[in-house]
C-alpha cells in the first residue's frame, strides 16, 4: 500500500480504495537510547506514543541522570504528583543556591525507598548527618551509627531518638537507659520515678 500519513506510531496505508492503519512499536528503541543514556532521543521518541510504564521508566532515568527538566516532563505526562513535588524541591533549592547533585540524588534515593544508595550519595555530597537522620527516623539505628559525625550532639541525638521508640515499643527499661547514655537524665529520671527503679539511681548515678 501507499504511506499516507502517520499520527504517533500509527502508519496509516492506503491499498486501492480501502484505508489501514499499522502500529509502528518503539518501546524497545525507547530503552536502548535509556540504555545508551541517550535521554533527549529516548523522550522525543517516546512522544509518539509511549505507555504509562515507559514514561515512569524514563523519568527515574533522567532523575538519576540529573536532567531534572526532562524527568519534569516525563512525570507531568503521567501526573506523577510524588516526583513533581520533589522535582520542585529541587528547583527551590537550586534557586537558593543550593545546588549539590549528590544530596539530590541522595533526597531521590531516599523518595525511591533505596536507602543505602541515598547514604552513600548524602555521603559524598558532605552531608553524612542526612544519612543519619533518614537512617534514625526509619527506627535503622544501625546503619544510623555508620554515618554519624563525630561529636557528643550527633550521638546524643541519636541516642535520644532510639530512646523515644523504645517508648513507642513500651520498653521503658530500654527507653531510661538510653536516656542515661545520651546525658537526658530528667526524662531518665521521669522513668526512673514513674517505674520506681531505685537501682537506675544508684548505679546510673542519675
């Protein structure tokens, strides 16, 4: 047949008197320009006619690539509120001057549940009290531990907020020891009161 036109990834083809329309994939090429990092290309094809997947594919792509214009794009396509706000963010920041790629992807790491690539990016962007604050809030004492400043402050802060969830878990014991540890002691003493252990005073000297 004869090529009459095209709209997206359709072919439209004229044979005699009768008019048919092909649908022309390119997902795959889609992924190889994501694969060859090639984003620019990957988007412009992607704009003939790409599925919901894909556009959410080549916006975590962009992302990571720190082309946050292009990842805006993607996102809006598929009204991916979660990633525009955070692509927001960024703008602000920017504008404030803030501009360290390695605590964006860090913040983006994190947004994507992939904590441990978020501290190492928070890491190498000279923020590791990021890292130590995300680690603290997700209850991952731990890791938080890893990438803890030297000084008293961050290790009474940390010990402060591992105190606080064993409260949570009702495990005050817990809770007025590490309390002690990170030099609260009138919260230790609160518990101390409340529980009446004598021994806390005595051997904790608190």
């Amino acid at each position: 047949g004869l090529i009459v036109g095209f709209n997206g990834c359709t072919i439209y083809l004229l044979h005699l008197c009768t008019m048919s329309g092909i649908t022309v994939p390119v997902t795959d090429a889609v992924y190889r320009y994501m694969g060859k990092r090639q984003l620019d290309n990957a988007y412009h094809l992607a704009c003939l006619g790409e599925t919901s997947k894909t556009w959410e594919a080549l916006g975590h792509a962009c992302l990571e690539q720190g082309q946050f214009n292009l990842a805006k794009k993607c996102f809006s396509r598929i009204r991916d509120v979660k990633y525009l706000n955070l692509l927001a963010q960024f703008e602000e920041a920017t504008k404030r001057g803030e501009n360290k790629m390695n605590i964006y992807l860090g913040d983006y790491y994190a947004y994507s549940g992939r904590f441990q690539d978020a501290a190492r990016n928070y890491q190498h962007g000279g923020a590791p009290e990021r890292a130590m604050t995300m680690f603290s809030d997700l209850r991952m004492f731990d890791q938080a531990k890893e990438y803890m400043v030297a000084g008293d402050m961050d290790q009474q802060k940390l010990l402060n907020k591992q105190a606080e969830w064993a409260i949570t878990m009702n495990e005050q014991r817990r809770a007025a020891e590490l309390f002690v540890a990170a030099n609260n002691y009138q919260k230790a003493i609160d518990l101390a009161g409340k529980n009446k252990w004598t021994d806390l005073y005595v051997n904790k000297k608190i």
